[in-house]
C-alpha cells in the first residue's frame, strides 16, 4: 500500500441533549478525524477518547501526541501491504490503544476501497443487516428514564442498556420491568461503580431478567468478577477490563464473565477486535459492539465489524440523529427499519464524509507527507 499523506482534522461536535454515565456528564464531543490518501482513494476513521480519562486513560490530547510523534512517523517510514501489518507494526508500543484503532481503522478503509469491496467484506462479515439497541444515560428521574424507553421502543430498538450507578440502580431497572414487562430486552451498564463489599446490591439486580450487567467492579479487574459472577445468576459482560485477545482469553479461562462488549477503539483496532471476536466464538461466548457516541464514522466502522457472526446481541450504534443535529457523514446512519441498520455493500465504510459538515465543527488540521518524517 502505498500512502502519500495523512491528515488529521481535530473536531467539536454538541450532542443533540447531554449524557450521563458514572463517570461524568457529557455535553458534546472533540475527536479526531484520521483520512489516509494512497493511490487515488482515501480512508477515514476516528478517535473514540474522551476530554479526561475517566473510561480508560486516554485522552483526546494523547491521541493527538501519540499519532503525531510516534505512530504516523512510524507508519509514514514503514511498507505496510495489509490492514494486519499495522496492527504488527505498532505492537512495540505499549496500549494508546485508542490512537493506535483510529490510524490502523483509516487503513482498513483505505484498503477495502483500493480492493473495491466493503470494509465488513474486507473483515470477512457475511451479514446483511445488523440488529441494534440504545443506551440511556443516568437521568436526573426515573421518569425521565421511563420516558426515553418509550420512546426508544416505540422506534423499534432491539435492546435497552441503562446507565446505573449507587443510588441509582434498583429504581430505574424495577420501574422499567413494571412499566414494560419483562419481555423488554434490558441491561444495566455500571461503567465500573460497584465494589465487591456491595455484592448484595448486585445480587438485587437478579430478579429483573437482565440480559447482562456490564462492567461493575474496577476497570482493571477480572479477579473479582470471576468470583461475583459464581455469586449471580445474571450473566456478567466485560467492557473495560478486555484490552486484547490476551486479556480476553484470560477473563474466560477465569470464569469472569459470560459476554464480551467489544469497542474497537478500546482493543486496538479492527484486527484486535477479529481476533477477540474469532476466540470468542471458538469459546462459545457471544459478543456485541459497543459505543463511544461515534460520529458516522465511527459507527460505519462500528456496523462494519458486527458484521462478524459471533456479533449475536444487539450493539450501542443506533442512528446518527440518537446523538446529533448533523452528521458529518451522508448519507446519515439511518434505520433501515425499526431496530435494523444495513450493512453497506459499497467500497470501505459505505459512507462518502461531507466535508462541508465537518468544516463546520473543525477545530485545526494537520497534514503529514513521507518526505516529512
């Protein structure tokens, strides 16, 4: 693969309404864009960090310095011939596993279009359309709670995840099963929250048919919840803990969960994520992709990947207009029917990037040349 420059466009988006996890409330999101141009085309992916590091520790910032001291240069000084060589190719660096997802998923799509094939072809996706479900952030009632469930059922998603936090937690998930019966397709998401010496708190969740709690003890940890997950009936699925196949395959062999939440960007990239999603189903343990409240770009890289057949349960990429006024992408993720998103057939993302839109949130641009570094 030949690649004549890399641009990176640093840009502020506002979120349509403001979203609260345990860790924060957030109003919008800065990110970088990363386009690789080679050979006549050009692909695009971005940054998932967040402002600080309070879901793993990297940052928008460190993004910025990782991509623009290290990985670009080495990429720029390097032959790469497939998508697989970078992920090789950056293994000597330690995690900055964000930095790293957003430059190697610029290649994936840059490849897939030089191929004329799809990027989810290309990751050797076979599925047409992939079901899909929302996530609610901590409101400030459970009538609030309720409300967005509503609406987000009457649209037709097919799964329900709740932020959940000490305090609030037992409310808003027993409000929703009596509201809407236990048929609903419910998670709790706890984004790390809980300690072990509030298990009972935990075990409460139990009699509310829960497809899953995701993440509840420490971000590092899988010691515990192998010993929490013998004490609930409700499965466990891991979210920060799992960084690489490594870390996955360990979290399984130790019993501290049932299910995988894969985020590209949390795992390194499009290639990590392949590998975690073929163990996965070697091991019989299901996975679904989750959400950094992604632009379009993000999310085409996203349904990409859940294009993969051990993708079983519904991820966290619902459609563009769940977050933004506009999307910088066009056409803009649409629902091509209550809870179903297509898998685009067309080269790379499937998704042309409008430059207008993103001119409109950018903050700065930085280009890179081989005869730079």
């Amino acid at each position: 693969m030949n690649i004549e420059r890399i641009e990176l466009q640093h840009l502020q988006m506002p979120y349509l309404t403001p979203f609260e996890a345990s860790f924060g409330r957030m109003d919008g999101r800065r990110f970088v864009l990363v386009s690789v141009y080679g050979e006549g085309a050009v692909g695009h992916a971005e940054s998932v960090a967040m402002e600080g590091p309070y879901y793993i520790e990297e940052t928008n910032e460190t993004v910025s310095y990782m991509l623009r001291a290290y990985l670009i240069p080495l990429l720029l000084r390097s032959q790469v011939n497939r998508p697989e060589d970078v992920s090789a190719l950056f293994e000597p660096i330690r995690r900055h596993n964000m930095a790293k997802a957003a430059l190697e998923g610029a290649v994936w799509d840059l490849y897939a279009k030089q191929k004329g094939v799809s990027l989810a072809a290309a990751l050797g996706g076979r599925k047409e359309e992939i079901e899909v479900g929302v996530s609610i952030g901590i409101e400030p009632t459970v009538d609030e709670v309720l409300e967005k469930v509503e609406r987000f059922l009457e649209e037709g998603y097919k799964k329900i995840k709740v932020k959940i936090k000490p305090g609030f937690d037992l409310q808003p998930i027993e409000a929703i099963r009596k509201r809407f019966g236990d048929e609903v397709p419910l998670m709790a998401d706890a984004n790390s929250a809980y300690r072990m010496d509030q298990m009972d708190r935990l075990k409460e969740l139990d009699h509310f048919q829960l497809m899953m709690i995701e993440q509840p003890l420490a971000h590092d940890d899988i010691v515990d919840h192998a010993q929490l997950q013998k004490q609930l009936r409700t499965p466990i699925c891991l979210d920060e803990s799992i960084h690489s196949a490594e870390d996955a395959r360990k979290a399984i062999e130790l019993g501290s969960c049932r299910i995988i939440n894969i985020k590209i960007g949390r795992v390194g990239g499009l290639t990590e994520s392949r590998k975690i999603h073929d163990l996965c189903e070697e091991r019989q343990i299901p996975v679904w992709c989750g959400g950094m409240f992604e632009s379009g770009v993000g999310r085409a890289h996203n349904i990409a990947v859940t294009s993969l057949p051990n993708f079983t349960l519904p991820g966290d990429t619902s459609a563009s207009n769940r977050y933004w006024q506009e999307d910088i992408v066009s056409p803009e993720v649409k629902l091509a029917r209550p809870g179903i998103l297509q898998v685009p057939a067309g080269p790379g993302i499937g998704y042309e990037l409008d430059q207008r839109r993103v001119d409109k949130f950018l903050i700065k641009k930085e280009i890179f040349r081989p005869n730079e570094m």
